[in-house]
C-alpha cells in the first residue's frame, strides 16, 4: 500500500469515529476575545493565515458555525460552533488532509488524532469529540479539509494572561501548575511527550479547568516504548525532530542538537509557562512586563541556547550536553550564574514568589535533562500541594 493510500484509509478511519461521550454543559452565550495567532512564536513554521489567503468558514452537518476563527496556529484556523441537537458549545479545528509528506498537515491530522485517541481526554488532556469532513472543502484533491471537534474552552492562557494578568491570584497559579502537570504526568506515562507545550496551547474554561491542547507534534514511545516521530515502532533509541516545540519554549537539548531527547522535554516548555505565570505575582501590575508573552525569547536557535545557558548556568565539563554540536563553547556560552542568589526565579524576573515557587522553577527549568525534575515530581512538588479547589477560586470576568 503506497503511503497515500495509507493515510486515506487511515483518515477514512478517523471520519467514520463517532463522538464519545457527552460535551460538558455549553459555557456563557458571551463570544470570545479575538485571539492572536498561536504560530507567533513558533520558528518551525508559520501561520495557516499567513500562508494562504482567507477561506470561507468551514461547514459540518449538524453543525451551526459561528463567524470568524477564533485562533489560528500552524496547522489550520479553529472556529466556535453550536451542535444543533444539543446545542453543545464547540470548537471545530480545521486541518487540511491531501499533502501526505512526512511531516505534511496530513501527518500532524493523523498523530493528533491518534495521540487524543491513546489519551482519552481524560486528566487535562482535551477531548476529541468526533472528525468529520470539512463540507466546504472540495471531497477530493489538495485542498480537501477535516475538522477536529473540541469542546469549546472560553480561554487560551496566553490570551488570559495578555488580558486578565491583573485578576490571577496565587491560587490560580498554583491550580494551573498542578493541572498543567497532571496532564503532562498522565500523558508521559502513556508513553505521549507533547513537544509543543506553550501557553497558547494551554486552554482554560470559565470554570478555571485546564486542558492541554494541540497534541500535532506529540511523539508516542516516551518510557521504554521506542518509537520514532511517525509513532512506528524500531529499536531503541529513537531518532527525533529537531524542529519540535516553539522555539522560546524548546529545551536545551533540542537546541543543542539531540536527536534522542525524552519526555523531560516537555518539563523545560512547562516551565517556561509556570514562569509567565508567576510573573503576574509579586509586583503592581503595572510593573509587569508583558504579561503572556515568552520568558526566553531567542532570535534564533544560537542565541536561545545562549539564553538558556545564561539562566542555568553553562554545563559541567562532564556533561552529555558538551557533547551535542550545537552546545556552545565554555568561552561563548556566556557567564555562569555570578552566586548562589541568582535563582533561576531572579534570572527569569520572577520576583516576589515563595520558596515554593523558586524551587519549582529550579525542577523544571534546569539544563540536565536528568537533573531536571519529572511530570509526577513537579505535580506531587509542595507548590502543587498547596492548590486550592476551583470553586474557591475567582472566575475571569
Ligand atoms: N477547544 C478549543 N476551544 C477554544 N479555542 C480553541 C480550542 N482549540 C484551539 N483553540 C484556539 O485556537 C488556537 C489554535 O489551536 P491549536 O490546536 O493550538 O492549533 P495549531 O496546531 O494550529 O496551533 C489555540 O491557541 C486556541 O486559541
Ligand atoms: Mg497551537
């Protein structure tokens, strides 16, 4: 079978599954804020609105599609829409299927559909209700389209952050991190590393649950289940994409050049986040630096590795990380942490936080990747143990 055809009878697959379980109950009537385009930060690629010019709002039966998209990434434009038989609130992502070359949108349809499979939407993993076909797509050729269906979630937190930075209270932080985690530990150990974990990738209800969303650059055969980016089965040790995760949340390793990075890749990503979080603490909103936005923000592959360097400290002489092509040289790699009180927290311009908080930083955002903590670790840590329940916790107004 070529490996067209594969991927047709594959998505024929994904088109004929039939949605799960019910749809939380619908949120508020109000519309969302318009969101910026998620893709922002990535370098891997670039914007489905950048690339090609608008196309009509997509089309499903049984479906009543709300005007405009309400986020945009990398591999296609996501729009809110009410399900007529229940009138169940949505989100359609849409994602075209023709283009079968590895690494195409075909690839990144089928691994996220099979990863949210393997996942369940259980644990802060999003659900995925059902793929239908994009009917105002053509049923054949380039330019023919499926669409993902999602529970609609209200927010993005990055989008949260950007406009309600002022209202996040230490309570909301800690519940974030701990959710964050749970979702990361559960997939981890169903042998899924996420590979693109960022806060536009975060989204959060009005009722303050978390989901971590966008599952097209995950990898299966994290913990001993070898397996290459394609989730196909080979021995050990698996050969990985350089390209993965947003670059201003991609781990040391990756930028260095490892091939055969783990799961502890998606720890650095998690906290670069727990930073932007903790941002809004600890200081007069008015002196927050832009709230929502990447705490490590490299203008290129070089330049973030320099940046990483900088916050943990260069590698020991001994380290397996002097030993990737990309890992700077003792000279360049920048100064070492000058003393002991420069915290990774003070070098992220996180200030004003708990111990707590710095030692959770100190887990996730660590050169080694064996030294740095794991999904469990950073969820079981002292700072997650200290979440408070959701329904003591302020909404977003
Ligand atoms: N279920 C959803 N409910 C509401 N908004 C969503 C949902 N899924 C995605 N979005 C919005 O669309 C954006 C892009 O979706 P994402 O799955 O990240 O696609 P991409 O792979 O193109 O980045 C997200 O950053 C978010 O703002
Ligand atoms: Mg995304």
């Amino acid at each position: 079978m070529s490996q067209k055809q594969s991927m047709d009878v594959e998505l024929g697959d994904l088109l004929h599954a039939s949605s799960r379980s019910a749809l939380p109950p619908a949120h508020g009537s109000a519309p969302p804020p318009p969101r910026a385009a998620a893709g922002a930060t990535s370098t891997t690629t670039t914007t489905t609105t950048n690339r090609h010019p608008p196309s009509p709002p997509p089309s499903a039966a049984g479906y009543t599609v709300h005007r405009g998209a309400v986020g945009a990434g990398s591999f296609g434009q996501v729009y809110r829409a009410t399900r007529r038989a229940d009138g169940a609130d949505v989100a359609l992502k849409r994602m075209g299927y023709s283009e079968c070359e590895a690494g195409g949108v075909a690839a990144a349809l089928l691994r996220e559909s099979a990863v949210l499979r393997l996942l369940g939407g259980v644990s802060g993993c999003i659900e995925l209700l059902e793929v239908l076909r994009d009917e105002s797509s053509p049923p054949s050729g380039r330019a023919r389209r499926a669409l993902l269906v999602f529970p609609f979630y209200d927010f993005d937190l990055a989008t949260l952050l950007r406009l309600h930075a002022s209202q996040f209270e230490g309570g909301h932080v800690r519940s974030f991190v701990h959710q964050l985690a749970s979702a990361l530990a559960y997939s981890h150990s169903r042998g899924v590393m996420h590979r693109d974990v960022k806060s536009d990738n975060v989204l959060v209800g009005r009722d303050l649950q978390l989901k971590l969303a966008d599952w097209g650059q995950a990898a299966i055969g994290v913990g001993g289940v070898a397996a290459s980016d394609g989730g196909e089965a080979e021995s050990p040790p698996a050969r990985r994409s350089g390209g993965a995760t947003s670059m201003w949340y991609r781990a040391p390793e990756i930028l260095f050049g490892s091939r055969h990075y783990d799961e502890k890749v998606d720890v650095w990503s998690m906290g670069c986040v727990v930073a932007e979080l903790l941002r809004t603490q600890g200081r007069a909103v008015s002196e927050q630096r832009t709230p929502g936005r990447a705490v490590m923000r490299g203008r290129d592959v070089e330049e973030q590795g320099r940046i990483a360097i900088g916050v943990c400290g260069a590698p020991a002489a001994d380290s397996p990380l002097r030993a990737l092509p990309g890992c700077p040289a003792p000279s360049e790699s920048g100064k070492r942490r000058p003393h002991a009180a420069a915290t990774v927290a003070a070098q992220l311009d996180v200030v004003g936080v708990d111990a707590d908080a710095e030692r959770l930083l100190e887990m996730c955002v660590t050169l080694e990747p064996c030294a740095r903590a794991t999904a469990v670790a950073v969820r079981d840590s002292p700072f997650c143990a200290a979440a408070p329940l959701l329904a003591t916790l302020p909404r977003f107004r």
